[in-house]
C-alpha cells in the first residue's frame, strides 16, 4: 500500500511535502495506543503499592490482636486467681501475688497490642483508595487530546 503525500505550495514557491490524512490518522492511533498502555503500567504500579500497604498493615494489625488477645487471656487467668483468693481468705498469700503477677503482665499486654492496632488502624484509614498519580495523568491526556482534536 502506498502512502499518499500531498505537496502544499508556500507563498514564495517553495514546496513542502506534508503527510496524508490516512498517515496521520495511524500516527494518532498509534500515539493514543501508546498513551493508554502507559496510564495503564502506571495505574497497576499505584494499585500494587497499595495492595502491599494493605497487606502489611493488615499483617501488623493481626499481629497487634494476637498480642492483645495474649494479655486478654493473662488478665482472664489472673482475675480468676485473683477473685478466688478473695473468697478463701483475706491474706495475701503466695497465689496471690502470683495473680497480681498476672495482672500486671496482661495488662501491659493490653496496653501493646492496643497501641498497635490504634496506630495502624489511623494510619490505614489516612491512606487514600483513589489512585493520584493516574487520575492526575488521565485528566492532563484528556486536555491534551481536547487541544489536538
């Protein structure tokens, strides 16, 4: 197939050869395919970085409740210790200070993985779903392509 070119004759009889609508046409087309396979590597790149995000906070946000859940069963164990050397005799004895042991250990277990699970969870909800970095390039081609067309 050949391509057509057009001669356009200047004002002072120079002649310059220009490209033919068909030519131009693939051009646009290829640039435009080019385009869209650019915003589409860009948009993946952004979704995989949030997925990872995600990922490891959820990780760390599993982490933080078995810790919690840790310092929740130490603090059960040392309440029920706790509550049945009350009812066998007023001393403290040694079970006893075994129970506050345990009460002492559970709730800074508590006091950890709670932390943890706050600050991840603020740091989660401040992340952003939408993608920027494309939306952003996605409006520029979009006036772009409005200013050729």
């Amino acid at each position: 197939m050949a391509t057509t070119r057009q001669s356009l004759v200047v004002n002072n009889g120079n002649r310059v050869e220009t490209e033919g609508l068909p030519t131009l046409l693939s051009r646009l087309g290829d640039d435009v395919v080019q385009l869209i396979n650019s915003q589409f590597a860009l948009f993946k790149v952004e979704i995989k970085e949030d997925v990872n995000a995600y990922i490891r906070g959820a990780v760390t946000i599993a982490i933080g409740t078995v810790v919690a859940l840790i310092g929740f069963a130490l603090l059960n164990v040392a309440l029920a210790f706790g509550v049945s050397i009350f009812f066998a005799n007023a001393n403290f004895s040694e079970p006893a200070s075994y129970a506050l042991g345990f009460v002492v250990t559970g709730v800074f277990y508590l006091l950890v993985g709670g932390i943890v699970v706050m600050a991840i969870k603020s740091r989660l909800a401040n992340q952003d779903l939408v993608p920027t970095r494309s939306v952003a390039e996605l409006r520029k081609d979009k006036e772009w392509l409005k200013n050729e067309l």
